[in-house]
C-alpha cells in the first residue's frame, strides 16, 4: 500500500507511522486521518504485529486540524460528511497498543490525537496544547474529554480557554505523558518500548489495553469486574501456562498469542 501523506515501515514486530506532511507542520487534512486510518487498521490486522508507534518529524508530531480546509465548510458540510467521527474514530477501534512519539508541537488535532493514543513519549522538545479557541471553535477531537481525564480540570481548562502551551515537563507532571526523553531518542525509545510490548502475549496485551481504556468509562465497581473477568480468561489460554511454567523453570517465555 503506498500512502501520499504518511509513511509506514516495519520494524520487527513493531508498525511504525510517521506522519508526513511537513511542509504544513503535519496539519491532519481529511486524506492524512483516512490513511492512517487504513494503515493502523492493517497493522491492527496483520499477525505478525504486536505493537504500533506514531510519530511526526522534528519541528512538529501536528500542528492540528488542517485549517485551510475547514476555513470555509459550514455546518451541514461538517454535520453530513461526520467531520473528525468519520475517519479519527477509526483509531479508537484500533485494539493493539499504539505509542505516541511526540516530538515539537503537537497542537489542536495534533494532541487530540496523541491523547487518542494509548501512551505519549514526549521529546524534551515537545509543547501540547489546544489552541482552537483562538479559531473561534474548540476541540473537536476529543480535546475537552480526554484533556481532564489525563491532567486534571484545572489545567485542561487553563490549556483550552487560554490555549497556552505547556513544554514537556509540565505534561509530564500533569500526566499527560508517560516519558520526556531527548528528541534524538524519542522514535527509537517509543520503538524499543513497543518491541517491548511486542514479545508478551497478544491477548493479554489486548486485554490490558481494553481493561485500563475501560477505567476511564465505568464506575470503579464496573471497572474492576471487568477486569476480574478478563484476568480469570487469562487463565484458558496457553500463554498464563508457558508464562508462569517459565518463571518457575526459571527461563524466558515462548509465547504463541494462544
Ligand atoms: N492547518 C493548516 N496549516 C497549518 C497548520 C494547521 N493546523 N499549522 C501550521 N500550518 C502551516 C502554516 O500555515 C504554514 O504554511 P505556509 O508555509 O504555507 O504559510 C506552515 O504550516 C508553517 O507554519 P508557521 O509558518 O505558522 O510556523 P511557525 O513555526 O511560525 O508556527 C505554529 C508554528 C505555532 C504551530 C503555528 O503554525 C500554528 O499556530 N499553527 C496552528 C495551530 C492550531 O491552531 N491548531 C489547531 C487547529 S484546529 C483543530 O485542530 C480542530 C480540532 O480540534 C480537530
């Protein structure tokens, strides 16, 4: 598959989506979200892939929405075509852990979809924020859902209706973030996390993503049943057996994603 506004390599288990539209520091036009749409979905589908980073280039992860685009729709243009629930959402169905790696600015859209992700590794290069405000719209992206869920209603609110910045040791402190690590590190730390990830059992990575993601939609009651439900399911596959045989026999597991 060969894609206009995005790359894809493969590296080892490891699927890797490098935003490519640099010229417009990454701005997510319609065709950039259906791409990548269509190659997280395939490395989602493609058995030979454990784990999915995505990255931009140096000056900017995304600058946001493309605003040269939307300038001129009106609202049945946005309202008929499902504007961002259409193709961003195509990310959320994607069930294998997927690594933000976030370098320069990462802005509107542009966090909206780092924050989509399942973990963001920030260069210490990285500035978040949601400046839509200062468009005369607000975040339409999930930006004023999942920003308060991660750092809290006092910085999301600060960060929305300010559109102020934060660089990435504000984000890190607030949660945003899950590292700050020097940006000639950034991709390769995100890919050696991900090959991490990439050698344990797929289910059960599956299953841990699917279980925190559930945390932040049910009451905790909810929350912890499910999760008990699927820790016992963890019980009728082969890998709990070689995983925790392995340990006692004192050697490395041989997983078999069954
Ligand atoms: N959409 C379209 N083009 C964009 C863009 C965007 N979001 N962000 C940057 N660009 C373009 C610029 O227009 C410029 O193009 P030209 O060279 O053709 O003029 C090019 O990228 C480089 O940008 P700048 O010259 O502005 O670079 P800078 O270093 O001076 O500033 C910046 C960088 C602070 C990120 C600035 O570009 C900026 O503020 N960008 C817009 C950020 C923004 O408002 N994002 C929110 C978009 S709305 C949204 O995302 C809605 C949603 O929730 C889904």
């Amino acid at each position: 598959m060969s894609y206009t506004n995005i790359l894809t390599e493969v590296h080892g288990k490891v699927g890797l989506v490098t935003l490519n539209r640099p010229k417009q520091l990454n701005a997510l036009s319609d065709a950039l979200i259906d791409e990548l749409g269509t190659a997280l979905a395939a490395f989602d589908a493609d058995d030979t892939i454990g784990c999915m980073v995505l990255t931009g280039n140096d000056k900017a992860f995304a600058a946001g929405a493309d605003i040269g685009a939307m300038s001129q729709w009106g609202f049945v243009d946005v309202y008929r075509n499902d504007y961002i629930t259409r193709n961003w959402e195509t990310i959320r169905r994607v069930r294998k852990p997927i690594i933000a790696a976030v370098r320069g600015f990462a802005l509107g859209g542009g966090c909206e979809l780092a924050m989509m992700c399942d973990m963001i590794f920030a260069a210490d290069t990285a500035r978040f924020g949601q400046p839509e405000v200062k468009l005369g719209v607000l975040p339409g992206a999930g930006g004023t859902q999942r920003l308060p869920r991660a750092v809290g209603k006092a910085k999301a609110m600060d960060m929305c209706l300010t559109a102020r910045m934060i660089d990435a040791s504000e984000a890190e402190r607030a949660g945003l973030v899950a590292r700050v690590v020097p940006a000639d590190r950034c991709v390769a730390e995100a890919l050696e996390a991900a090959a991490t990830i990439s050698s344990y059992s797929l289910p059960t990575v599956l299953m841990i993503k699917e279980s925190i993601n559930r945390a932040f939609e049910s009451p905790l009651n909810e929350g912890l049943l499910f999760e008990r439900r699927l820790f016992h399911a963890t019980f009728a596959t082969s890998d709990q057996k070689e995983g925790m045989s392995a340990f006692l026999e004192k050697r490395l597991p041989s997983f078999t994603n069954r």
